[in-house]
C-alpha cells in the first residue's frame, strides 16, 4: 500500500520511513505517526468491528478516547489486545490486527448479528434465556461469552517488567496543552519543584494539532520551545508518555508512564513504570474532548471527529479521505474545514445546525445553514449523507462537531460532582475539588487558546503563591480568543435509522428511550442497563449525548438528570504495572535462615513458612519418598540427638524497670515472679478471650527478658506489646526491639542432647541437670568465647535445649554442632519431622491456635489467672465460652492401627448420622508417629477430655473416607515428661 | 492517604496499621463490678461516625509509634495527629 | 581448649558491584547497637550519650557522626541507634560499658544487613523503592527514616551527597538486594 | 409483563415500543404494615418474599437514590457456600438453593452462572483447614470437591505453576458456586415486588424513626412521614449512620472494599479464582471484563472510594498466580462500603425497639446472602420469630460470647 493520504506539513519526520503491518499487510509510516495516522496515510478506513452488532468500524478520534479502533498490536506472548490505534506511536516492525471479528475483518461471519438488531436491545437478555434452566450455563452463556469480550489474552506469562516509583514535587501539572505548559513555565521559573506530565509522546497538547499561532509563532513551536526551557530546569521534570491515571487522597496521584511501549524491544529495560506521585499541589490541564452528535448510521468508517480530522491533517500530515464533509454544532468545527481547504482538500459542505452566518471565512465553502445529517450510506466506509431536506452529498469522510466537554474525570476521583454551564452546553468540574487541586484551561472551560493560556498561568500562581513561593513575572503569550460559541445540539430527531451513542458497546438513541420507557431513568440505571459508558473508552465521547436524550424523555434539565461518576483510571492500566516487580518468585521476599546454606548442601528440601524458607526434611541417599527422611529424623532425634534450625521464631528483647509486671499484663498466666535464669511457657490471649499466640519467655536479668513467638504472628505480637506499651500502660517503663533475625536459634534434642552442647559451651558453665535443669536459660559462651543464649526448653518431649548464637554465625554453629555430634550419630531434622514430634507429645501449635479457641478448648483454661489484670481474662469467661460441652483438645488413635487419619475430618459419634447436627468437632493436625508405628491425631471434640477412650467417627466425605477412632490423651509420648525432665 | 507524624512529617499511609477507635485506648477496669459488661462495650462497640473520627494507627514500618488521628470518614481528610502515648496520659492512663 | 570455631559468615559480605558510574557494596563489619531510654530518666541517658561520644542525640529522623567514627541516629522519642564499625560479637558490651547503664542497650548488629550506595544514580534508583521524598532539600545529608521498599521494611540514611546506607532484615538480605540492584539496573 | 423469547420477538417487531415500566414510580401512602429501609438487594428481597411467601402486600421500600445503588451494585457478583461454622454453612446454603430456582421464580434473567469457584492452598495447614471447611460443607449439604496440583495443573493451565513463591498445592472447589448479574438481582427482585403491589418508593431518604416509649411507630423521611407496624431497617454500608437515628451503637464499622473490572477480553477464566497467599480473586464477566477484587482498605470509611496501595495489592496477588493477565488493562475501580461486624458474620435480629428490626454487617459476603437474607429476613417480620438457619445472627451474641468467626480474627473487622 502506499501512503495516499498524506498531505503536506505535519510533526513527521518524512526522511525516515518506518514499515509495519495491519492485519498482514505491509505498510509504511514515518516517526511521529500514530499507528491510526498511518493507516489513515495508507487508506486503512475499516480497521476493527463494534462489540454487539459487530458492525464495520474505522478509526473515530486521535487520542486515548478511541471508541473504535482497537486492535491486538505484537504477537505472541507480547500481544497485547484492545489498544487504541490512536495513541500507538508507530515503530519499526510493528504488527498490529483487529479483533472481535470471525473470518477476515471484511467479511466477519458475525456481522449476521446486526440484522437481528429488533430483537437485541438494551436488556433483551435479562428478558430471556431461562427456559430450560440448564440451559443458560450449557448453551446460552458460552455462547454469549464467546462473541463478547474484544480482543485475545496471548495466554501465556507476560514477558516484560515493570516497574513503580515514588515523585515527590510541589507542583503536578497534568497535561501540556497551552494551559500546562504556562502553568508548568510559571511554576518553574519560581523555583518550584514541577512535574509536568502528559500521556502523548509529544508535548504540546493540541497546539500540535491546531494551526493558531501563540507570538506570532506557529503553536507547535511555541510549545517546543517552552518544553526546552523546562527540559534545562532542574527543579522540573518532563513526563511525556506518561498517563496521571487518578487523583487518590491527600494530593497523591498515580501515574503510568510507558517507557518501551513505542520501540520495537524494550531492551531489557521495564516496559512501563508505574509512579506514585505526591504533589503539594496540582494544576489539571487535561484539556477537552470533542463530542459527537447521534444521526443514522454515524458509525460508518469515516465518520470522524471534526478535531480529529485536523489533528491527522495538521499534526501528521495526513487527510482521512479526499472528500471531507464537516457537520457542526459550534464554530469550531468551521476549523476542520478551514484547515482542510487550506492544505487542498475538498470539502463538498459544512453543514451547520445553526441558523447563522459562517464564523469563519472560507473562500468557496459551500455553508448549508440549519441543517443536520440524517444517514449516510457505505458499509464499509463512508460514500455519502443525507441530510434532513434529503439532499444527498458526496462525501468519504465526515469531520463532525458537537462541541467539546472539558475534561473533568480526575476532578470526581474523590467527592466532586461537575457542574453544568448553559454557555458550554457542558460540564466543568464543581466546587468540591480534590485537595490541593486546581482546573486550568479546556478543562475548566477555558476553551480558547487566549484564555486557556492565561487561565494556567494564573492558576499556577496562585497555587504556588499558596506554598510560599513567589512568582517571577512572566507575559502571558499573545494568542487570540477564536470563536467558540456553539449549540445545543445532540442528535437528530428527524432520523429513522439507528443512531449510535456508545460506538463500541453498540448504544443507539433508542436504547435510551427504551430504558426510560422500561424505568431505567436514573443515570446510573441508564448505564447499567444499556451499557451505555462502560465500553474500553469508559463513554468519553458516548456520556455526555446519552444523558442529554434521557433529559429529553423526561423533560428534565440535563444537570437534573445527573452525570456519572468517574472513577479511576482514566485510561486503562495494564495489570502487570500494576503489580510492578511483585510478580513470580520476586512477589514476596524471602527470608533465610541462618543455617540455610548448610541445609541446602546437605540434601535439604525447602518449604514455605510464611515468608520463610526452611528445612521440611533432610532426605538421604536410598529413602524412597519424604516419609522415610521424616521418620528416620524422628527415630535418630527420639533415639540419640536431633538439630533444627529454630530462628524463624519471633524474638523479642523485652526491657525495663516494670518489664515483669507488663508481661503479667500480656501473658494470661503470671510472669511477674518468674526467677532470674528461668523460663516460662506464656499464653497470650486476645481481648476478646480467644488464644492468640504462645511461646516462652526467659528471664535473663531483673529488668531483661526475652520473649519469643510463633513464627506466624511474631509481627502481630510486637505489634500487640507496642499497643499495651503506648495506649494501655504508657507510663511502665518498658522497651521493646525485635531480635527475630539477630540470633541463630537451633534446637538440640534427644537423649544425647546434654552430651553434645557439652562439647560446644565453654567450660565453666555447669551443665548437669541439677545446676541447669528443664525451664532453666542463661548466658554462656561457646566454642571459644562466642556470647550465647543457652535455653533448656522442649517442643519434641526429649531432653532438649535451645542454643542461639549471633546470627552470622548461625550457618557454621549448625556446622559446629553435626560435627560434635558425629560421635552422637546427631541427626538435622526439619520442619516435618518437628510437627511430629509436637504432636507426639502434645503441643498446639498454628492448627490448634487458629484464632477459634480458646484456653478452655485448649485444656488451659486454668492457667488463664482470674487474679491479675490482664489482657482478654474477662472476656474469656463469658458464659458461652467456657460451656462445660465445648470442645476439647485430646488426641486421636485409629482403632484399625492401619487406618490413616486425616486432618479436617469431622467427629461423629457411633450411631448418629452424618450432618451438621452432630458435628462433634474436628480432627486438626496428624502425623504417622514412628515413635508408636501407626498414625496418630490432634482435635478438638465435644467434653473431650471426659470422653477417654470412647470411639467415635472420623468422617472425611470430601476426600471419601471414615474411620473409627479413639479418643486418647494428647500426650501420646511421654506423658509424666520424664525424657525433658532427665 | 499521607499522614503527618508529630515527630517524623508527612509519611505515605501504606507504613501504618490501622487498628480503629482511639477509645481502645479507654480500656475498662477489670476490677469493676459490672466489667464484663464494660469489656464488652469496650471490644464491641466502637464509635463508627460519617464524619471526624479519632483512630488509632501504627507506624510499622516506620518509628513503631502509635498515633491518634483524627480522620473524616466522608473525606478521609485528616486534622489532627498525636502521639497516642501523649494521649493515653492524657487520659489519664497509667501503669 | 574448645575443638571447634565459629566462622562469621554475613549474608552480603563482600558484596561490591558498580553500576555506571554509581557504586553498591555492603560495608564490612557494621555494628549496630540500639539504646532505649528509661522512662523518667531520659535526660540521663541523653547526657550519658553526649559524654560517651561528644556530641548530642539528634532529633528523631536525624542522625550524627560522633568523633569516633560512630552514627547516633535517632528514630523515635525514646530509642535510637549505634552505628559503628567493628567485627568482633561484643558490640553491644562495648556501647552498653560507655554508656555505663543509663540506656537499655540491645544487640542489632545481626538482625540488620547493610547496603552503601553511591554515586550519581543513587537517587535515580531509590526513586523506584523508596517513598520518602530523597530530594536534598527534604532529605538532606545526616536525614533517617525507617520506611518500606519492595516488602521490606528499611531504614535509610544519607551519608553524603548521592550516598546512602540502607538497612534492612538480615534474613531476607538476599530479596533486599535484588531489590536495590534491580533498581540500579532498570535506571542506568 | 411475563418475559419471554416469544415476547421479545413480538416486540422486535414493532419497534420496542410496547415494553412497561420494571415497577412503578408510586407516591408514599400515609401508613403501611412495613416499611423497610433501603432499596438494595437484601431489601428488595426481603418485600418480594414478605409478599410472595408470607402473603403481605401493604409494604414499602425507602430508598434515598435509585434502587441498587449500594453494595448490590457495586461487587464482584459472587456466590457460594463454602461456610464452615454451624451459625453460617445452612444459611449461605439455603441462599445458594435460592439462586438456583430464582430467574424462574421472579421471572428475570439475572445470568446465575454456576462457574465454580476454586480456593486455592498453598501449605499443609491451609489443605487442612479447606479440609475441615470442605467437609462441614458436605455435612450441611453442600457440595465441595479437594482438588490437587495435578488436577489444577490439567484444567487452569495459566496459574502460575513453575515459578511460584508460594507454589500452589491444591485447591478446594465448590462447582455449584460462581457469578450472577449484580444489577439483574435487584432489577428482579424489584420487579416481582413491585407486581405484588409492593410500593417501591425512590428518593426517599429516612431521616429519622418515630420512637415513643420503646416503640417505633414509623418514619420521618426527606417525602413526609410514613407511619408503620413494623420498619425493617437493611442499610448495609449505612447501618451506622442510619441506627445512630435510632440511638443505637451497633458492633459494626464501616470500610471501604475495592473492586475492579479490566477491559473486555475472549474467555480465559473458567470461574472464580481465589489465591491463598494474597488478596486476589477473580471471575470473568459475560461481557468479557474480568471482575477482581481483594482486600479491604483497612479504615474507617464511607468514601465510596479506595486508595492506591490496595489497588497495586490486589494487582500483585493477580499477577502472582496468574501472569499471563500482565497486559489485560484495569478499567474501573470502585469502591463499596461495608458494613464489617466484630466476627465477620452478619445480624438478623429484632432490636430492643418494638417493632424495629435489623439486618446488617454483612461484610463483604452480602451479595451471596441476598436471596436467604431477604427470606429469612421477611420471615423474622412476618412471623416475629428467627428462621430456623438464622437463629444465630443476633445483635447481641457477643455479650454471651457466641461468636461466630470463620477467619478466627476476633473483635477486629478489618480482618475479617
């Protein structure tokens, strides 16, 4: 194909030829194009399909408010569906198709749709599709999915980053049209911090699309040339490309700014940068959008924006057709024409619905006065109009003017309403403004180039002036105030055919009348029911008209009958620069033990424990799957000494004068007269007297303790003690710092456990069982000196310590101790085997403590002191919660010793039926026991503990099975706690 | 949301917690007669204005203090921001 | 004679990479102490300070660099950090000894992982991570906050012009400089 | 007005223009038997079940905007059953029965689509507590299916299975749970109101409750006052405000939940897809758009608006489990206000005012509940005594301490 279109002048770089494909055809552009003013330059009119009647569609605008030309740009796993051609900056290889169409976009199969169109008005589906029931799910919906939706996921993993950032300026100007550029230039020729951001590539707004002169310079230069004095500013920085997405709370905006999206690789470098931005304050000059007016058939390819039209003609060189037709409301559609004829472009009429003389002269326009456009014909592009009085006029293409609306979304991202202005015919943002926000230029109305000028100037002043900055005088630049008046007009009620309001979702004017006449008459119901506005283009272009036909039918006002609310984004945000880095494995951090590395070179296998990575098992040459690592871990632990990392649990460093006293306000039970080198399992409860958090805390002097957590809620906990620190007890002296990652912790367990530290501690601190029996800590030094904390505690029943040395050396102390326990045939042991070992003896841990029992479910209903202050005793003893019938936590045994227990299984007894209604409770955590040789369970039960030995159910339906089992006591090992006591 | 810390300025919400109702702050005697009751209103029955509302937040990633601000929930604008230790003396909380 | 020797094996030690001109390292041998005040006895221990290492306790989010070479940072009304440099695990003996117990004093030195980033890229690239506005007019030359960057919570501190010392979790010290090394690598 | 293809065609015909109004636009009456507050789905539901099921005509809705306005507009259309505790599972499945006759019982396409919905797991611990809730599923009658990597691997071959931080295990389906037009829900239950005479009135904003000596004899409203025998308060996302009128504290507090919905795509999601390491889930509409949502802001609010940091966590959570959605474009974001009770579990209760009633703190599970909130709710009304599934939601559980908390958070609504 060859560039046909193209006309002289434009912003293109014409010594550069840039080749690319539309739907496999070759075609060429130049830097500077759009993907839609190339296809426009080649003669490309029908480019995609509407999204209900399927109905032949060219390119409509030339900015992000496209309702039509929506194509799949890239192949493979970097397509990329529904991008608006109009704001694709062309590059060197592009690919592009159009979508939502069967068979070519020529000839799509699904166009049948538009012939049934009697039949498919606004909410014809809430109407139908229920008989036979099944038949909505099996034939009706897939059907209606398959031809809804646009364009096509590629389906496979995007493959290009993002990534965020955080600005911080005194002023956001957003948009840089004339009204930003001066508000841009006076803010930082005061010394301000600015951010000007525009979503085009180039800067300038439509003084790039506009033949106006600004100092008798062409407008484009004038811009250029204030976009170089701010580039050399360095209090300014320059964000073309870059979309400011929505107004969030407290002057912080978002923004996306796409930083590869218009070369041909992104070379390795983030695809779009995702900024949060806080502003002291803003100026919005987003500028305007030029609306249509609805007639028959006013969606055939080359039916255009009048604006646009000039836009393609005067920034990209390029005419949409050789025959250029202009229907207007409002002068300034009279520019399309003037500019048009300018450049040598035949323009068959300029037909206004006005009664009144041309505002501009144009020499041999033939001016068809209080008029308006009835239908056209072409299908697949536009060939000619008819008009009211039935004339006929040749025409390829029809530049179209309804006036223009002030673009006032980010105004309504908080509370505010637009107001409505009869001189406009629109609306301009109202009163109650984001904080810190002001409106400049097209956007608050100011819809001449002279007073958008002035307005960003004087807005930007006073907005600065307000942060204490005082501004250097500049002279507002000389423009002059074209005419601009227009007319309220929005369609043409002489127009039999179907004339379209929402372009892409197929709203018609009789799809309003029909809503009011069904009772959709609130705006919001109108929307919601026609769909009206809530295509890609969210009604940019659609919103506006829509509203004024449902004012029509109830004979109100337009501000009467309301406006939507505008939400974020303004433009759509790709998901991935949403999420930025936080994707795949980068999605959360990772947090290593200490001992990690020696774990991963011995065999280790990994889990995640929140953000955690640690050992599950070590497994050995010859072990068939995890069970046989599991239980050898178990059995070498049980039967001589096991070693496992234990750090991930939360430390806390508690001190002070009145440290004592305040844990005896956190921890249900009393701490305040634990002993010096002493430590004491502690229960935490919630205010509302359920079990929040357990864990022991040694004394390691008067006024010092160290507390550790679960390793799930050692965030929470700090967070708690912060809470009864602060608010509830501020004047304790008491001090809190986490040490969670300062301490290498590793549990020695098992008989020999005493033998091996032996080894590892420095002489001089006693280790026999008299001078450091069980519950005892202290600070000891090992191998040589190194400052250690040695606790005699145990999760697993085995005489047990935990030993912590400083982090950095957590990877060799795990070294130290398999070394000296060589003698000891010491084993590593992991998370898995760790679970049993507590559920062995008896321990509850996260599955029991799950934020639904409390310590009388538990069998600690005693320790919870009724004698102290403390947090959650009094709610704890609320009379539905200590019921003598709540469940229990006691242990379960298969009475088939083969048979498996499962966790989640439900307990009913022998010969009631399985329902609700005899739930008796549930299983909540298992393991094989190889210490007993078959499987062995923890779970709560109705009076369990007065039920010993009963049989009951253990009922599993989800995964199909049911056993009998016993109820036992929880401590399957050890019970009188003579092996931690040795 | 930015909130103003006494000590630290303008931070970016996203390094707080929100807990809710500064009268978590009034937490009730045990000792009193009718505590249960008290305790209940005092973990149940928060203030929950459309308008000014004074809540607690926490600077987790920040100073680890706990602060009182007083907060629209219509606007979400903010008006004031104290240190909630200040305030928990204020109200005459102890040990 | 105990048999066996415990090896320090940090987890960025020796980490050194420039990226354009911009250079990040993970300072060697970094001790941090933290000092909490005891209630009523503030000034005390703010005097302690000043005696121990001649300069004052600056305000909260402030840091200074004492004679000796240590940061005094302050992050909140009644606790603050000891940054120093020194190898051996007794730090917190060390600072607990000069401030003769006028201060709680407690070991950080593990829990921490430091990284040093300098060069003109340093803002550029903390741009992408870090929320708090580093323009030197608001963040100038001694400034600390404790703040978020990609998950995980940092504090940093200006030491110069366009260097910085960030701290995070020791534990998840791998993630944290990814995180900052891909920031350097997206921007220069 | 019957619906039907056949009425569809006959209209297609001749030009539309024989469609009726959904339901009437009828001035307040001095009086009525009840008056229920709020023209949202539970309060739509609740004057179609009063008049279909108990047999009473004189009732009005008050709505102070257009009917639908609250949270019945503003969610991501989900149902399901998948309760665990014995104060919840009937009730939400019992709901979940009603949605599965209701288009043909209100005569109104309302698109009930039972897609599934898939939990996923991604820990031993999480397995066991889906096990848990799977199985009290079953035991209440509903269904529930474990399903494994393997299997997940086979029929959603997207999620991220290879390169996964938190590696998915399993997940555990509820094939009879999935999406229905939010808007269709009201607009039907309007419409069968509405045909049995019920007053619809919109506009209308109750401005305060005639209360005299303990009992509440009617309304005072922004269009004259109304007089009722019983007024039946179902505001949720307003209860605060509105019960204030009344003098009343509830254990409720308002938060904002935001919602999204990206461009219209071709099918690639199945049905509803939670993640089980962040706060992400996920459906595709008919229209194509794909409908998320995730956690809570985490204030106090009744902006109908969110902020940025939860925007960028729910996008993180999508991307975690599903990358290929990198380049599918958010278009709206929305934000509803919820009324988040102490355990997370909502309220259907008389109050201590005679003839003022209560129905509220749904949380963020509302719109599943419509169908069994608004029968039970009319059940309370007409017959003064709790439906049988429902007997557990009252205003004052937690003075004897009969919690019902799924998540196990306690007396902290933003967590729930």
């Amino acid at each position: 194909m060859t560039q046909t279109n193209r006309i002289s002048g434009g912003q293109i770089d014409r010594a550069r030829s840039i080749s690319f494909t539309f739907n496999g055809k070759r075609m060429t552009g130049h830097p500077g194009d759009t993907l839609a003013s190339a296809l426009l330059a080649n003669g490309q009119r029908l480019v995609g399909r509407s999204f209900k009647y399927h109905r032949p569609r060219g390119i409509f605008t030339a900015g992000s408010e496209e309702p039509n030309a929506l194509v799949q740009l890239r192949s493979g796993a970097h397509q990329e569906p529904n991008t608006r051609a109009t704001t694709v900056e062309l590059f060197d290889g592009l690919s592009a198709t159009s979508q939502n169409h069967r068979g070519p976009l020529e000839f799509d199969l699904m166009a049948a749709t538009d012939l049934l169109s009697p039949f498919l008005s606004a909410g014809f589906y809430y109407k139908t599709f229920m008989w036979p029931r099944a038949f909505w799910e099996k034939l009706y919906e897939p059907v209606i999915r398959a031809s809804a939706g646009l364009g096509r996921l590629s389906m496979q993993d995007d493959p290009d980053s993002y990534d965020k950032g955080f600005l911080h300026c005194d002023l956001l100007v957003i948009g840089a049209g004339p009204s930003g550029l001066m508000a841009a230039l006076t803010a930082a020729r005061s010394g301000a911090r600015v951010i000007l951001a525009d979503e085009d590539f180039a800067l300038g707004g439509r003084l790039n699309a506009e033949t106006l002169a600004v100092d008798d310079m062409a407008g484009a230069d004038w811009a250029a040339q204030v976009v170089a004095e701010l580039a050399a500013m360095d209090n300014v920085r320059l964000m073309p490309r870059t979309t400011v997405y929505g107004a969030y709370d407290h002057g912080t905006y978002g923004a996306l700014e796409r930083c590869t999206d218009h070369l041909a690789d992104a070379g390795g470098k983030p695809r779009q940068v995702l900024w949060r931005i806080y502003s002291k304050r803003a100026v919005l000059a987003a500028g305007s959008t030029e609306r249509p007016i609805a007639f028959g058939n006013n969606d055939r390819p080359g039916v255009m924006l009048a604006g646009a039209v000039r836009a393609y003609a005067n920034r990209f060189g390029t005419t949409p057709g050789q025959q250029v037709a202009v229907f207007t409301n409002n002068d300034d559609g009279w520019r399309t024409a003037a500019d048009l004829a300018a450049k040598g472009v035949s323009i068959p009429a300029v037909i206004d619905s006005r009664d009144a003389p041309a505002p501009i002269d144009i020499p041999g326009i033939r001016h068809i006065r209080n008029a308006a456009v009835m239908d056209t014909v072409g299908r697949k592009g536009l060939k000619s109009i008819t008009l009211t009085d039935g004339q006929v006029i040749e025409a390829d293409t029809l530049a179209v003017s309804g006036g223009w609306n002030p673009n006032v979304h980010l105004t309504c991202h908080q509370r505010g309403r637009p107001e409505w202005r009869d001189d406009l015919n629109a609306f301009v943002p109202g009163a109650n403004l984001p904080v810190g926000m002001a409106v400049a230029g097209a956007a608050n109305g100011a819809l001449t180039l002279a007073a958008a000028l002035a307005e960003g100037q004087a807005t930007a002043t006073a907005q600065i002036e307000a942060l204490g900055f005082t501004p250097t005088k500049t002279d507002t630049p000389r423009a002059e105030d074209e005419p601009s008046t227009s007319q309220a007009f929005w369609h043409v009620g002489e127009s039999r055919k179907r004339a379209w309001l929402d372009l892409q979702n197929d709203v018609t004017v009789k799809d309003v009348k029909l809503s009011y006449r069904e009772g959709f008459r609130s705006v919001e119901h109108l929307k919601r029911y026609t769909t009206l506005g809530m295509a890609t283009d969210q009604g940019k272009t659609a919103n506006i008209p829509g509203l004024a036909i449902m004012a029509e039918c109830t004979g109100k006002t337009i501000p009467e009958t309301g406006t939507t609310i505008f939400r974020p984004p303004y433009t759509p945000i790709p998901m991935g620069a949403l999420a930025g880095r936080s994707r795949g494995t980068d999605f959360r951090p990772y947090r290593l033990t200490p001992s990690h590395n020696w774990a991963k070179e011995n065999g280790a296998t990994f889990v995640e424990v929140g953000n955690w990575l640690r050992a599950q098992w070590f497994a050995r040459s010859g072990e068939k799957g995890w069970r046989d690592s599991v239980d050898r871990e178990v059995e070498m632990t049980r039967n001589s000494v096991g070693i496992c990392d234990v750090t991930t649990l939360g430390k806390i460093d508690v001190q002070g004068r009145d440290a004592a006293e305040f844990l005896n306000k956190v921890y249900a039970n009393g701490f305040a007269k634990l002993p010096v080198g002493k430590v004491r399992y502690g229960l935490m409860l919630r205010e509302d007297g359920i079990a929040y958090d357990d864990g022991t805390t040694a004394r390691l002097s008067d006024n010092h303790f160290v507390m550790t957590t679960t390793t799930a809620n050692a965030v929470l906990v700090f967070r708690r003690l912060e809470f009864a620190r602060q608010c509830l007890w501020p004047n304790m002296d008491v001090h809190l710092i986490s040490t969670t990652d300062g301490w290498a912790q590793f549990a020695v367990a098992g008989p020999n456990a005493r033998n091996l530290l032996r080894k590892v501690v420095d002489d001089g601190h006693d280790m026999s069982n008299e001078a450091f029996p069980f519950m005892a800590c202290g600070e000891v030094t090992v191998c040589g000196g190194m400052p250690a904390r040695l606790f005699r505690i145990s999760f697993s029943g085995e005489l047990a310590y935990e030993v912590a040395v400083p982090a950095r050396y957590g990877n060799s102390m795990m070294d130290v101790l398999m070394q000296a326990g060589k003698e000891f045939n010491a084993v590593p042991y992991g998370t898995e085997a760790l679970g049993v070992m507590r559920i062995e003896k008896g321990h509850a841990a996260g599955n029991e403590l799950n934020g639904q029992t409390s310590a009388h479910n538990l069998g600690m209903g005693r320790m919870v002191s009724q004698k102290k202050e403390c947090i959650g005793n009094v709610l704890s003893q609320r009379p539905e919660m200590i019921r003598d019938d709540a469940v229990k936590l006691v242990g379960f045994r298969p009475v088939n010793r083969s048979d498996k227990v499962v966790a989640g299984s439900h307990f009913i007894n022998r010969d009631d039926t399985a329902n609700m209604d005899n739930d008796q409770g549930w299983m909540t955590s298992v393991a094989y026991s190889p210490s007993l040789g078959h499987s062995i369970g923890l779970g709560f039960i109705k009076r369990g503990d007065e039920r010993m030995g009963e049989v009951v159910r253990a009922v599993n339906p989800l995964q199909g099975s049911e056993i009998e089992v016993e109820i036992v006591s929880a401590h399957f090992i050890d019970p009188e706690g003579e092996r931690l006591r040795a | 949301m930015i909130i103003n810390h006494p000590l630290l300025g303008p931070r970016d919400a996203a390094e707080f917690i929100y807990l809710g109702d500064a009268a978590l702050i009034d937490r009730p005697d045990w000792q009193a007669e009718d505590a249960m009751q008290q305790f209940h209103d005092y973990a149940y029955l928060r203030d929950n204005p459309a308008g000014p509302h004074q809540e607690l937040w926490y600077h987790e990633q920040g100073d680890r203090s706990w602060l009182v601000v007083t907060r629209d929930t219509t606007t979400h604008d903010i008006t004031d921001v104290q240190l909630a230790r200040d305030v928990a003396r204020s109200r005459g909380r102890d040990k | 004679m105990p048999e066996f020797k415990l090896i320090s094996t940090p987890p960025l030690a020796g980490y050194d990479q420039t990226f354009g001109a911009t250079r990040l390292h993970a300072p060697a041998d970094l001790a941090i102490v933290s000092l909490a005040f005891p209630l009523g006895d503030e000034n005390a221990a703010l005097a302690a300070v000043k005696s121990a290492y001649g300069t004052d306790m600056p305000e909260p989010g402030r840091s200074v660099v004492a004679k000796d070479g240590a940061r005094l940072v302050r992050l909140g009304s009644d606790q603050g950090f000891v940054i120093f440099t020194h190898a051996t695990p007794d730090a917190e003996r060390a600072v607990a000894k000069q401030l003769n117990g006028a201060a709680y004093t407690t070991d950080q030195t593990d829990v921490w992982t430091g990284l040093e980033l300098a060069g003109p890229g340093s803002r550029a690239a903390l741009e992408r991570i870090c929320p708090i506005d580093l323009h030197p007019d608001a963040f100038a030359i001694g400034h600390a906050a404790r703040t978020v960057m990609e998950h995980l919570g940092t504090l940093i501190i200006r030491t110069d012009d366009h260097a910085f010392l960030l701290l995070s979790a020791s534990s998840s010290a791998q993630s944290f400089l990814h995180a900052v090394e891909t920031s350097l690598s997206n921007t220069t | 007005m019957r619906y039907s293809a056949f009425r569809i065609f006959r209209e297609g015909l001749t030009g539309n223009k024989g469609w009726k109004p959904v339901w009437r636009e009828p001035d307040p009456k001095p009086e009525y038997d009840i008056v229920i507050v709020g023209g949202g789905g539970h309060g739509l539901a609740t004057a179609y079940y009063l008049a279909k099921e108990f047999g009473m005509r004189n009732i009005a809705v008050l709505e102070k905007g257009w009917i639908g306005s609250g949270n019945i507009g503003r969610n991501t259309t989900i149902i399901r059953s998948n309760y665990m505790l014995p104060g919840n599972e009937p009730f939400y499945e019992m709901s979940l029965k009603l949605w599965e006759g209701l288009e043909q019982d209100f005569n109104y396409n309302a698109m009930i689509s039972q897609r599934s919905i898939l939990n996923l797991f991604h820990s031993d611990a999480q397995r066991d507590a889906f096990v848990r809730r799977g199985n009290a599923m079953m035991l209440a009658g509903a269904d529930a299916e474990l399903a494994d990597a393997d299997q997940l691997r086979s029929e959603l071959p997207f999620l991220d299975f290879d390169n996964a931080r938190f590696p998915i295990k399993g997940g555990l389906y509820q094939r009879r749970g999935g999406t229905v037009r939010h808007d269709a829900v009201a607009w039907g239950y309007a419409r069968g109101a509405d045909s049995r005479g019920v007053d619809i009135i919109q506009n209308c904003e109750v401005t305060g409750f005639d209360i005299e000596n303990g009992r509440c004899t009617g309304v005072q409203t922004s269009r004259g006052a109304i007089r009722a025998k019983k007024v039946a308060v179902c505001v949720a996302g307003s209860s605060g405000r509105v019960m204030e009128k009344a003098g009343m504290r509830l254990p409720i507090e308002s938060h904002v939940l935001q919602a999204f919905v990206t461009e219209g795509l071709k099918p690639v999601i199945p049905g509803v897809i939670t993640f089980g390491a962040g706060h992400f889930y996920v459906s595709q509409s008919d229209k194509g758009g794909l409908v998320f949502g995730g956690d809570l802001d985490g204030y106090n609010s009744y902006a109908q608006r969110g902020n940025l940091p939860v925007v960028e966590d729910v996008a993180e959570g999508g991307m975690a489990i599903m990358p290929m959605i990198g380049r599918a474009r958010l278009l709206r974001s929305w934000g509803g206000i919820m009324d988040m009770s102490m355990d997370g579990s909502p309220f259907i209760d008389k109050t201590g005012v005679e003839g003022l009633y209560f129905n509220g703190g749904w949380c963020y599970g509302g719109f599943k509940a419509t169908p069994a909130s608004g029968f039970c709710y009319a059940h309370l009304l007409a017959k003064d005594e709790p439906h049988p599934t429902a007997t557990q939601m009252r205003l004052d559980r937690f003075v004897a301490g009969n919690l019902i908390d799924e998540k196990g958070m306690g007396n902290q609504p933003n967590l729930h």
